[in-house]
C-alpha cells in the first residue's frame, strides 16, 4: 500500500473514531441530562388549581451549590401571563449570611440571557446553576443583597415561553421580588435593582417602564444590563440569515405568534424553518448538537427565515412594541456592551446609547473593548456591583453621555454595502 493511501486509510479511521467518540459523548450526556430532568420534574409540576396571588411561594428547596457567604435554594413560584393569568416559574434565590438591616434587605432580580426552551435549560434545573453568576454574585452576597433570579414562565415549568415578550418577561421578574421577599429567611425589603444579560438585558431595560405599575408596593431604584437585545430591528435586520438567526430566531417563531394572534409563522418562516423550528427552539443553546444540525442544515441550503421579519408589517410592528423606549431620568440605567459581540452586535447598542442620552435619560455606559458576547456580564459584573451599591445608598447616578461610543451607531460599511 502507497504511503498517500495509508495516511488517507489513516486519516479515515481517525476521522470515524472521533465521530463516535461524539456520537458517544452525546449521547452519554443526553441520558444524563434526561435522568436529571425526570429526577427534577415533581418539584416543577404547579398544583391544580394554581394560587392567584403573584409572588406566592410553591416549593423550595437546597439548589446543592455552595456560594460563598450565602445560601441557594430552587424555588417554585405564581408568576402571570401577559393577560394576568397566574402562571408558574422556577427560579433561583441567593440569601446572604450578614445580618439584616432594620429596612430589609435590598434586592436584586438577576434576569438570565437566551438559554434555549427545553427544560434542561432553565438555569434552575442545569447542572452549573452559578454558571451565569460569575464575578457578581459572591460579592452581592458579602454585601448583604439578596438575589432573586426567575426562570421565565414556561422554560422548565408547564406552557411556553414567551421570549422577548415584554409583559411576560417584566412580570417574570417583578413577581420574583414578590416571592423573595415572601421568603421568611430572607428579610427582603422593597427596594430592588433589575439586572440582566442580552435577553435578560431586554427585560431589564422593560422593567424600568413596566414594573411601578405591576408592582407598585415595591420600589425600582434602576435597571442595568449587559449587551442587552434593546435596537431589536437593527439586531434583527443584521442577524436574520446568519447563524446567530439559526440559533435565536427559532424562540421568535415559537413565542412570538402566541403573544400576538395576528403573526404567523407562514408569514415569515422559509419552508425548511417551518419544518425545524419547533425542534431547534428545544436545545440550550450551548448544545453541541444544536451547532451540528444548524451547520448541517444550511450546508444543504435550509434557511430558517424567507424574509427579514422587520419588513413583514405585523412582524414589524410588534418587533418595534417590544423595543424598549428611552428610559426617564428618573429611573437610572446602567449599560454595558463588549465592542467583539457577534450576537448582540456592539453598534445597535452605540445607536441605542446615543438615542436614550439625546432623549434625556440618566444612562452610565461601560465599552468593554474586545469582549464578547458571552462573557458580557461577568465581564461588567464588577462595575454593574458599584453601580447598583449607589443605587441602594441613595447617590446620584452618574450620566456619561458626554463620551460617545467607541464605535459607530451604524452598520459597518462592508454591511451596509452589502446589503445594497
């Protein structure tokens, strides 16, 4: 045999061996995931009937994590529906060991990034609950804060998600508080800091409009985010056909019809995408075989979308309700955004930045230079902590409009001209 024929004999074996090595490993680890779940399920399972009061605590329990000078446990609470029907969610609650002050303890509602739809994704109920938390939660814990941190109805518990759906989401968060603060051990009191990551940087930004009005007993001292999906057309217009668009749009299509009766997922989706979104939006986004598929698909030519859902009208039009305005100057924002993000593209948010300073609202902006989008809010964790320690003592928030973006509140020009 040739020395060429070997290697490519040679070659081949390897290339099989580490496909069943894979093979092997995904399977392995869906078995275990699978049991996990199943192990899990019971405590996620609302009673019937459901209580009506917001906030009300269902089950609770040890979330089997050690954080540092505090406590985890794995809560099961009553959220809302859009329309105010009582819902449930899964979450996580910190409790810090400090002592509590006579006024309670402040809270912060930590809202999580996209994760996936399938059960296994709900931060509660995956194997790494603190996977999220890194480089904030321990010292919002020496601080004596307690961290209340919802799942969103539907992602672990029974129903669908409504992802990127702002009443849903805001009242996800705001009801998260509700059930801290009835939480005996906590000592929780009314002031709260809403802080999130990407999608969850989308519901904090909502909750500086939403929440006095869902819950006007507690009291919203600001929101902060980290590469928050705030400009949601300019990300959508950039990102529809591309791989992030594989990776986040089938959530749109899966939610987005339920929240609003007149979209439809024929009117936008491409036929491949009819066929496959339904399955995609059920793998966490940090699952391998979710990658595989999507590159598999599109290398036989399969595309998720027809069109851009931005110049479909109905589609269109509820995008445009679900970006969050200009926040008041009354109610403090805190944005931070890694200038590599691929996801949640740096220059939206540079447009979003220019657009809520020009309307007056009191924003302090962090420009982490060559930071993606994942380590986005571990990155800002550190700043976000000072931040949200100002909001509870009462200083003033410091505005930074005077500093404008370290990039460009447009598409690149190579985007721009090919788009044209």
């Amino acid at each position: 045999m040739s020395s060429l024929k070997w290697f490519a004999v040679v070659l081949a074996a390897v290339v099989v061996s580490a496909g069943l090595a894979t093979t092997a490993w995904w399977v392995s680890s869906s078995i275990e995931r699978s049991d996990r779940q199943a192990t899990l399920d019971p405590f996620y399972e609302p009673p019937d009937p459901l209580p009506t009061e917001p906030g009300t605590v269902l089950r609770m329990e040890p979330l089997g994590v050690e954080v540092p000078g505090g406590q985890a446990y794995r809560i099961l609470y009553v959220s809302e529906r859009p329309d105010g029907t009582p819902a449930a969610s899964g979450g996580r609650v910190f409790i810090p060991d400090t002592t509590a002050p006579a006024q309670g303890r402040p809270v912060v509602a930590w809202a999580h990034g996209t994760v996936g739809m399938g059960e296994a994704c709900a931060p509660s109920r995956t194997v790494d609950p603190l996977d999220d938390t890194s480089q904030w939660l321990d010292q919002m814990m020496a601080l004596g804060w307690v961290v209340t941190a919802t799942d969103y109805v539907g992602l672990g518990t029974p129903g669908q998600e409504l992802y990127l759906v702002n009443q849903a989401e805001v009242r996800d968060v705001v009801n998260s508080v509700r059930a801290a603060r009835n939480i005996e051990q906590t000592q929780a009191g009314s002031d709260y800091v809403v802080w999130g990551h990407s999608q969850g940087g989308h519901s904090s930004l909502w909750s500086g409009h939403l929440a006095a009005d869902l819950a006007p007993e507690l009291n919203l001292l600001g929101v902060a985010a980290a590469a928050p999906a705030g400009n949601l057309a300019d990300i959508m217009s950039e990102q529809w056909d591309t791989l992030i668009g594989w990776g986040i749009g089938p959530e749109i299509l899966a939610s987005w019809p339920l929240a609003d009766d007149r979209l439809s997922v024929e009117q936008v989706a491409a036929p491949s995408g009819m066929r496959t979104f339904e399955r995609l939006a059920e793998y966490c986004v940090s699952d391998k075989q979710l990658l595989a598929e999507v590159l598999a698909l599109r290398a036989a030519g399969g595309e998720l979308f027809a069109i851009d859902p931005v110049t479909q009208p109905d589609w269109g039009r509820f995008l445009a309700e679900q970006t969050p305005p200009p926040l008041p100057p009354e109610m403090p924002v805190f944005l931070a955004q890694g200038t590599a993000d691929e996801v949640v593209l740096a220059w939206p948010n540079a447009k979003l930045q220019e657009s809520w300073c020009d309307a007056g609202s009191t924003l302090t902006a962090l420009w982490m230079g060559g930071i993606g989008h994942i380590p986005a809010a571990s990155t800002a964790g550190p700043a976000a902590v000072a931040w949200i320690a100002d909001r509870f003592e009462g200083r003033p928030a410091v505005r930074t409009c005077d500093l404008p973006p370290p990039v460009a509140p447009e598409p690149p020009a190579e985007n721009a001209s090919a788009s044209q």
